[in-house]
C-alpha cells in the first residue's frame, strides 16, 4: 500500500475458518468476569473435574524434572506408557491390545484431527448423532468434511441406531460417543455391535469417543475395540484421570493404519507433551484416589437429579455415565441460551445451552455439568430452585 492510500488491507480468510463458536468457553468467559467483578458463580458448565491429576502423577512429574531434560519423544508416544495402555484394556475390557497399535496424543482433540485426516478426504461425508459434542462437527468443516447430523430420538436415549445411519447416502465415517456428551448416555454391547456391523457391511469407518470410559454408574462402558479390531478408539486423560489442562490423550488403530498416522504425527505434533506423558503414566496407578472421584461423581448425579427435579426441570434422560444431565426446557423457554444467560445473571450459576450439541434443537435444552464438588453441585442446586420459584411467581 502506498503512503496516502487509506483503503483498508485485509488479509483473507478461509471458509474452512469459519466454523461455530464453542459456546461454552464463551459461558466460562462471562462467568469468570462475574467472578473477577466480585460474584460468587457455582461452575455447571464445564465438563472439568473439579479435582487436579492424581498426587502420584505430580510425584512422578517432580521426579522426572530434576533427572530429565523432558525433550521430544518418539511421535506414537512414550513405549512403556503405551504398553500401559495396553494393559488397561486388558485389566478393563478383557482386550489383548497390541502396545504397537497405540498413540499418544495431545490431548483427544489431536486423536481427533489425526482420525479425520487418516480416514477422510476432503468433502466426504461423516454422521455425528446430536445431541452431541460440538467439536466433532466443527473439527470436520475445519478439514473441508461434512458433518452429517443424526437427530437422535429420546427413546433411544439420544444414541443413533441402525436404521438411522443405513438411511443416510454416501456415508464415508460415523462417529459414536459412549458415554455421551451431553447426555451421559451408553450403548449396550448388542447396540454398539449392531452399529458397528451396519458401518462394515457399508464400508463406513467407524469412530469410538470414548473418553469418559471409567465414569459410568451401573453396567461399565462397552469398548469399540471389545467387538472389532477394524475401528478407531480414542480416549484421553482428562475425564477420569482428572487432567484435563495436561492435554494427554490416546488412540488405537488397526495395525494397517500405524505407518501413516506416525507420519501424521510426526508432522503436526512432533509428539504429545512429554511432561503430560510422565504424569499420565503414573496417574494410570492412581486407583485408590480415582475411585474416591468417581464417588463423588455418583453422588453427585444424585443430587442433581433430585435436585434438578426439585426446581421443575423433570424432562431428563438420567446418564448412564460421564457428569451431565441433559434437560428438555421448552415448557421454560425456546430460547436457551437467553435463559442460561438470566440463571448466570441472577442465580450465579452458569450452565451450558443447547445449541452447542444440537443446532436445531438445542435452543430448547440445558447441560447442566456435576464435575465439581458435591459441596458446589448442592449450593448450585439450592440457587437454581430459588431462582425458577421465583421466576414462577
């Protein structure tokens, strides 16, 4: 531009950019600047633990750094950590798990991008039940694919189905998540299995979120891996392991697909924080201090689902694991992310609206999250019921 010419220069943009904002960091953001203003904000937005990593994983971690430069590792990961994994299925799911067969990633997000870009070219299309996690489907535009929404029924327990996924044309992925964000809800094995022959007998790849995997309050989650070897699994430490902030995740491939999601790691990542893969592989032998979690997790579903009934939100499918409860609020509103912004305004609780996981029909729906201490989930619930009694006077 030369001196004198004002026009404006802008530099461009790509449409592959130019995906949906995560509407619950946005929640955290205006409930942190009410919290730095002086409020008091009970957190039922965020799918966060409320408890750090695990005592043993920091004590490593301190180890580690006054002996270890920390430097990269090898892009699949750390060796003994991903022969750790391995034995997790084992001990978890009775699955003789090749160590070779696994990354580690930065986090579940990385085990996404690198399961896209393994499995899909740009335009295919890939299905994604919704309600559901909002990143899987702009992770998708963001590599030029087409996210295909499925929109689960509530008797089904807002998991897809068969018939669902054979009625949807030229399917190259589908991706299931189980337990659910934001519902909470499993696939029994006979229903992941039947989804699982559906994609092979259609040449679908099949995709397995299952990081919340150890976070279930009956019948333990069903693993991809326990029916097919032909699947991708991803999971994380962040939910169970309680270390979110660390960004230390895995996946598990089959073994045709090793060489090349190296070189994709390789590429992108370099390979997962080395710091995060110390303390991960000695949060895997937390067991007394993740169990205590866990206890808090099941005692706070109680609460909230008392709770939440308590305050006239009684249209929930109660989860079957992760920390959520997803609630049906169009007898209260049709506009939920006007009302999650009235109950952090004069309740002091923030929860997430709908249209994060649901794009048509969130706007009549609340997550309300119970990753936090039972102490927070009962204020939380106290202040939600005082404010709907008086929003009904």
């Amino acid at each position: 531009m030369q001196p004198g010419d004002h026009r404006k220069n802008i530099m461009r943009l790509s449409r592959r950019g130019a995906v949906d904002p995560f509407i619950v960091m946005d929640v955290m953001e205006r409930a942190r600047a009410a919290e730095a203003a002086g409020r008091s904000i009970i957190h039922m937005e965020v799918g966060q633990p409320g408890t750090g990593a695990p005592a043993g994983a920091l004590a490593a971690l301190g180890r580690a750094m006054a002996s270890d430069p920390l430097g990269y590792t090898v892009a699949l990961g750390r060796p003994d950590l991903r022969a750790r994994i391995a034995r997790l299925y084992r001990d978890w799911y009775g699955v003789d798990l090749a160590p070779e067969r696994i990354v580690v990633t930065a986090g579940s997000s990385a085990g996404f991008l690198l399961a896209f870009s393994l499995l899909f070219d740009a335009g295919d299309r890939v299905a994604v039940g919704e309600p559901g996690y909002p990143s899987y489907r702009n992770i998708l535009k963001a590599l030029s694919l087409a996210p295909i929404g499925i929109p689960t029924r509530p008797d089904n327990r807002f998991q897809p189905v068969p018939d669902e996924v054979a009625a949807i044309p030229d399917l190259a992925g589908l991706l299931v998540a189980s337990p659910a964000n934001p519902t909470g809800t499993m696939l029994g094995r006979e229903a992941l299995e039947a989804l699982i022959t559906t994609c092979r007998d259609r040449d679908i790849a099949f995709v397995s979120d299952e990081i919340y995997h150890g976070i279930q309050y009956g019948e333990r989650a069903v693993s991809a891996l326990e029916i097919s070897d032909d699947v991708v699994v991803i999971n994380s430490f962040s939910k169970y392991f309680s270390m979110t902030g660390w960004r230390i995740g895995w996946m598990v491939l089959p073994e045709s697909h090793m060489r090349q999601v190296e070189r994709l790691t390789q590429n992108m990542f370099i390979c997962a924080p080395h710091a995060s893969q110390v303390a991960a592989l000695a949060a895997m032998d937390c067991e007394t201090e993740l169990s205590a979690n866990l206890a808090v997790y099941a005692k706070n579903r109680d609460l909230m689902l008392d709770g939440l009934k308590a305050a006239g939100f009684t249209r929930v499918a109660p989860p079957d694991g992760a920390f959520y409860v997803y609630a049906d609020v169009s007898e209260f509103t049709d506009d939920a992310t006007a009302f999650a912004a009235e109950i952090l305004a004069k309740a002091g609780v923030a929860v997430t609206p709908g249209l994060d996981f649901d794009p048509l029909r969130g706007r009549r729906s609340l997550r309300f999250s119970y990753a936090r201490s039972s102490d927070d989930i009962a204020e939380g619930l106290v202040r939600l019921k005082a404010f709907m009694d008086n929003r009904s006077v």
